[in-house]
C-alpha cells in the first residue's frame, strides 16, 4: 500500500474532529470550574478522589498514544507473545505500587507529590533528584504524545506534521490550565469510555474486515518459528523483560500515577489500582493484535514506519466512519496522558520547588496557582518545541525508565529502612545512573571481566525487581529471601549470555548498583530516623479541607 492511496480525511473534517474533541472536552470541564481555584484541589482534588473517577483517571493516563503504537509494534515484531508482553507487564506494574502506595500514604496523608515525602525524609538534595526526573520525564512524556498527534493528523489528512502537534499541545493546555488536576481527572474518565467504546468496536471490525478467523489461521504459515511461540524467548529478552523492567520504574518514579495515589481515598486506594490494571491490560494487549494482524496478513508498514501499523491497518479495511473513530480513540487517549503530565509538573513545581524550597512551607496560595499554571504553559511549549524534531520514541523511554530505575530501590527503601540518609539516597542514584549510561550506550568494550561484572551487576538488579515485588505483597523477610535467591540464579545464567542484550543490561545494572550503593553507604551510618517526623512537615496548602466525598 502507497502513501498516495492512504485514506485521507480532507482538511475541514479533522479540524472538525479536533474541535468537537477539544471543545466538548473543554466545556466538561467548566462543570468544575472555580472562581476562586484551591490549591490542594489543583493539585490532588484534596485527596477525596473517589472509586470511579480514580480507576478510569488510573487506566486513561497509563493508557497514552505510546500504548497503541508500541503493543502494535511488538505485535508485529514478536508474533503471538508481542501483545501480551507489552500489556501484561504494563497492568502488573499498576499493581505494583499498590502496596507501597499504601505506605506513602500513611507516611504522608497530607503530600501532593512523592517528593513532599523524600523532602521530609532526606531534604532537598534527594527531593530535587526526584523531582528533576519526574520533570524530565514528564516533558519527554508530552513530546511522546504530541508526537503521535503529528503523525497521526499527518497520515489521515492533508495537514502537517507541525499542525497536529501544534493543536494538541492548544487543545489540552486549554482544558487542563484553569483546574488542573481536577480537570484532568474528570476528562480522563470521559476519554476512557470513549476509548473502551471504540477498541470495543474497532478490533473485531479490522479482524473480519481481513476475512475473520479463518484467514488469521491461514497466516499463521508467515510467522517465524518465534513469532508463533507463545513463550518466545526472543520476545522475552527483548521486549518482555526491558519492558518489565522499565515500567516498574515507572510505577515508583512517575508523578502522574504517584498524584493519583495521593488524590484517591485511602479506603478506595486497593480496589481503584486492581480495576485499573485489568482495563489497562485488556484494552492494549487487545491493540496490540492489531499489529500482529498486520503480521499476519503480510502488510509492510509505510516507510518502515512501525507506527504507521494501526492507522495503515484501519485506514486499508475499515470505512471512513470507523477511521474517525479511530482518530478520536488516539486522541483521546495522547490527551488523557499529556493533561497528566501537565497537572504533575505543576504540582512538582508548586509543592516541590516553590512551597518546599523558596516559600518554607509558607507559601501565598495565589502565587503557588500563578506558579502552576505557568508551568503548564511552558511544558506545553517546550513539548511542542521537541515534538517538532520527530525524535526516536522508544529511545527516549528506555533513557527515562532507567533514570527511575536508579531511583526505585533508594525511594521505597528511605520509607521502610530508617538507617537510610540523605547521602545513600543521592550517591545511590547517581551511581545507578552513571553505570547505566555506561552500559547502555557501551562507553567501554562490554569483553571479558568487564562485561562478566556488569552481568553480575545486572544480575543483583534483577533479583532486587523480584526482591521487591515480593516485599510488597508478601512482606520484608519473603522479599528478601526471593531478592538474594533471584539474584543468585540470574548471576549463573547471566555470565556470558546478558551482554548480548545491552538495553536489559543497562537497566537492570541501574536498580543493582543504586541498590548496592544505597545499602553499603547506609550502613556506614548509625543514625535512625522518626518516621512519625514526615506527617509533621508535609502539610495541606489549604488548611479548611471539605468533606469526605461518599
């Protein structure tokens, strides 16, 4: 299929797509508009976010345009497990910081951002690393999604590239600066029935558009003998485990999901991250069999372009009603992320930097608003401004899931183990990230002991991945017996083999080494700290808080 027979909507009907997008979105929205904003609602809706808001805000921000693109990409790559690889592990990882959110929780009822806490545990040093990363990371988020605005107004119609990254950037900006969290809850409950809705009717659409079960049976003669294993060890090694690996990072490192910890009921906190994992799950391993469809039948994505796959696929079989649909379903969901990143910048902004560090924990709520909407402002730009370069996607989230990863362990281990200081906390990160760098970009020759000591490495940070999985549900003394026994069996399958897969190397090598440092420089210290202290200093910007939402 050429570029030049891609269905194309004329230029009148995305724009009319857009704005029946934005501004029905933007008018939501005015339903909660207020004249006079509180900054502890701007920030975390004062921490009574309820069941059904909290679940479908969860689900929507962890569903964004890389999902579509990167399950279909996986799909086609490694066949039958590529789907469920990136959605699977991508649902578990939701889970996962359910237990340890529980902790921040109690430690900090009254925090807005995870780095409220690490301020009161360590100070600002430590908070300012974390603060730092989930910046970056937020701004690399939004490039992501105004990214795929781009490509997306780009393939199915006769606007630029610039053009679709431009709108977007203006529609979500336009609902989120006025209200903040608030907005971008409400809205993502509204984009996630519309996403449902139209995954619901465009999966099975595309598949007996292709001639139904019978011909994807037929395909099934062009798959590799690892395409068409279901335990592919190839889609293991290169998909699974790095994806694994990274957004578990993600889930302790990333504010947007960290916001919606503090934002939601304590008492709704259990049954809002298990509702979110199983609808994150079954609406993107399903798009990712989009991709393996595509495989299927033989389709050669346009320009080599992986993420051209599901536009190529809907815009080939389905008519032009479905290809709308279809528009508004990535739409909807590049703008249920980018309103998160926004609101989570503007929050790390005005509790982290202004109200911690320059206002003292006395800050004028006035200001701490001006201050968050203007962040919002400037993140939109500088999105925009990196959207414009079309840089590698994939690259870029590996780069921000190792940053996290260097960061994990030290975070949860600072609210469990009260020997941990402010120093194990920031040489402990630096160091992780130091060696990923290292490693991932293969600074030295990966031969011989080199590599054979980055693999042990790697070897104890897969062991603390499992360690810590099983600490948060099955308690300290199970995560540590699986940590040291995981760490053990991975070191001997790993000598010799690992260093032929830099991307997990790298990554697990950033969860060891801060892992390792943090431990050792820790122990160098005898002082304990008062956890009851971390109430005490974070605070409500808002003292008069309402009512419980029931």
């Amino acid at each position: 299929m050429n570029e030049e027979n891609f269905y194309q909507f004329s230029t009148l009907t995305v724009i009319a797509l857009l704005l029946a997008f934005y501004g029905g979105t933007y008018l939501l929205t005015l339903l909660i508009k207020k004249k006079k904003e509180n900054t502890d609602a701007f920030m975390v809706s004062n921490h009574q976010i309820g069941f059904g808001l909290g679940a479908a805000s969860m689900t929507a921000t962890w569903i964004w345009a890389a999902s579509f693109y990167g399950a279909a990409t996986s799909g086609y790559t490694y066949g039958i497990s590529g789907p469920l690889h990136y959605g699977l592990w991508g649902a578990l990882m939701i889970l996962f910081i359910y237990p340890f959110g529980r902790r921040f929780r109690k430690l900090a009822p009254n925090a807005h951002t995870l780095g409220e806490l690490i301020h009161a545990r360590h100070g600002s040093s430590s908070q300012m690393i974390l603060a730092s990363s989930n910046i970056l990371g937020s701004i690399i988020s939004l490039m992501v999604n105004f990214t795929a605005s781009g490509a997306l107004v780009s393939v199915l119609s006769p606007l630029s590239f610039q053009a679709g990254v431009v709108i977007a950037g203006v529609g979500v900006l336009s609902y989120t600066l006025w209200s903040g969290f608030r907005a971008s809850v409400l809205t993502d409950f509204a984009q996630l029935m519309a996403m449902m809705a139209v995954a619901i009717l465009i999966i099975p659409a595309v598949m007996f558009a292709l001639g139904g079960p019978q011909t994807l049976s037929d395909g099934m003669s062009l798959l590799t003998p690892e395409q068409a294993n279901l335990f592919s060890m190839d889609a293991i090694l290169n998909q699974g485990a790095p994806f694994f690996v990274a957004v578990l990072a993600y889930a302790i490192g990333n504010q947007t999901i960290s916001q919606r910890l503090f934002a939601v009921r304590e008492d709704h906190i259990k049954p809002t991250f298990i509702t979110a994992t199983i609808g994150y799950g079954a609406i993107v391993i399903g798009l990712g069999m989009i991709g393996l469809m595509a495989l299927m039948t033989g389709m050669e994505p346009i320009g080599g372009d992986m993420n051209n796959l599901i536009p190529q696929m809907v815009s080939m079989y389905l008519s032009p009603v479905f290809i709308g649909l279809f528009f508004i379903l990535v739409i909807g969901s590049l703008s249920s992320t980018a309103d998160s990143d926004l609101s989570a910048m503007s929050a790390i902004v005005m509790a982290d930097v202004y109200g911690k560090n320059i206002a003292k924990n006395k800050p004028d709520p006035t200001k701490m608003l001006f201050i968050g909407r203007l962040t919002m402002i400037v993140a939109t730009l500088i999105g925009v401004i990196l959207a414009s370069f079309s840089m590698d996607i994939l690259i870029m989230l590996v780069f921000v899931g190792a940053l996290w990863g260097a960061i994990v362990f030290p975070v949860i281990a600072s609210c469990f183990w009260d020997r941990v200081t402010n120093t194990a906390f920031t040489s402990a990160v630096i160091a992780g990230l130091v060696m990923f760098c290292i490693a991932r970009f293969e600074l030295v020759p990966m031969v011989s002991m080199v590599a054979g000591l980055f693999e042990l490495l790697a070897a104890v940070g897969g062991g603390v991945v499992l360690g810590l999985m099983a600490f948060g549900f099955c308690g300290r003394r199970i995560g540590v017996i699986v940590g040291v026994l995981s760490a053990i069996v991975l070191a001997y399958f790993s000598i010799g083999f690992l260093r032929e897969y830099t991307v997990l190397l790298a990554s697990l090598m950033a969860y060891g080494v801060s892992t390792l440092v943090c431990i050792a420089v820790s122990l160098m210290s005898s002082s304990k700290f008062d956890f009851s202290q971390i109430d005490q200093k974070v605070i409500n910007y808002d003292p008069a808080k309402p009512a419980a939402q029931r």
